[in-house]
C-alpha cells in the first residue's frame, strides 16, 4: 500500500504515522493457579 504525503493534510499524515510507530498490545497473556484463579 502506498501513500502520497503530499496530497494527504496534515493531521492525516500524523494519524497514519503515529497508527503504524505506536506499540499496542497483540495479546492479554494471563495464568492460572491449580484452583482456576487467576
């Protein structure tokens, strides 16, 4: 996919960069004890 910065505003191109460099989780990852707690 490609993307011309130069026809995108501004705040666009800021949504687009920040969507793709911000870390965010893939994945919650918890354990249980023998009794199914958590």
């Amino acid at each position: 996919m490609l993307f011309d910065f130069e026809v995108l505003a501004p705040e666009n191109r800021y949504k687009l960069l920040v969507a793709t460099v911000v870390p965010r989780p893939i994945a919650w990852v918890v354990t249980r004890d023998l009794d199914g707690r958590l």
